[in-house]
C-alpha cells in the first residue's frame, strides 16, 4: 500500500503538534549521539531535466510484463497450433509465423539480460544512455529527471532522505 500525496498531506495538517515533537526529539537524539552540532542546516532540493530518452530506459516492472506478454503470445499460439493439428486443418493461413515466434523468443532473452542487469546494479530502473538519470512522474507526463540535494554546513557529511 502508497499512500497518495494527499493523504500525506492531510496527515501533515492533522498532526502539527505530533510532527513538530517527534522532529525535536529526533534532532535531540542526533546531538546526544554527537551525529549533528545543532547549528544551522540547509537542504536544497531540485529537479532538472535529463538530456536522456525515456527511450532507453529499462524498468523492472515493464521488462515482467513484456517477458509475460512474450510467453501469453507463444502459449496462444502452441494452442492454435493443437487446435488445428487436432481438426486436421491446414495451418498454414496463421497469423503469426516462425520466424516471428523467434524474433519474440530473441526479445525474451534480451528482456532477461535487462533482468540481470538491474539485478546486478541493484537497482528498479537504469537509463542505458545516461546512468543518473530517472524517470520522475508528473501529474501530466513523466519526463526524464536528475534529483538533486545539496545540504550546506554538515560537518559529518551526512544526507538524511
């Protein structure tokens, strides 16, 4: 389960007073552990448009439902296939060919490497042409972004997200 922005949103406005003491706390907890000083922190937050195409991303999710797609279309076809071998009907006016049968299995095993890639690099997208950028939703479209933060001041150089 996600909750929307909404909710979040409603939530922040439900709950000042319970936000604003757990923030205390925690920042209370970070001094006594010596992680933050107390001074003055500032986060900057930016998203800027990437000069790569959402063309030559790769996405998890898609990639599952392509190599699904794949194996629907050949099990579709195998079962034609029976049907007809079965009625003893002349199978050569079918809609899909061999050949295309392989062009599918060779996209199969493409979209298997894209599997391992993402595995490897432990991550749920990777851009081919541009490895920082990501696929940032909009409520219009989704465009093809670099997330930037930049905290100022941080002794330890840590990056709370």
């Amino acid at each position: 389960m996600r909750p929307s922005y909404k909710t979040i949103a409603n939530f922040r406005k439900n709950n000042p007073k319970a936000l604003q003491t757990i923030f205390k706390e925690f920042s209370i907890l970070l001094k006594n552990l010596k992680l933050i000083t107390g001074d003055l922190v500032a986060v900057d937050g930016a998203y800027l448009r990437a000069n790569a195409s959402k063309n030559t991303l790769i996405m998890r999710n898609t990639v599952k439902k392509d190599i699904a797609k794949i194996d629907e279309d050949i099990k579709n076809y195998m079962t034609l296939l029976e049907t007809l071998d079965k009625e003893d009907k002349n199978s050569t006016n079918l809609q899909i060919s061999k050949e295309e049968i392989d062009k599918l299995l060779t996209k199969k095993e493409q979209f298997k490497k894209d599997l391992d890639m993402l595995d490897a690099l432990g991550k749920e997208q990777h851009n081919k042409t541009d490895k920082d950028a990501t696929v940032m939703s909009k409520p219009a479209h989704n465009l093809m972004e670099y997330a930037l933060n930049e905290v100022r001041k941080r002794p330890w150089g840590v990056i709370l997200k």
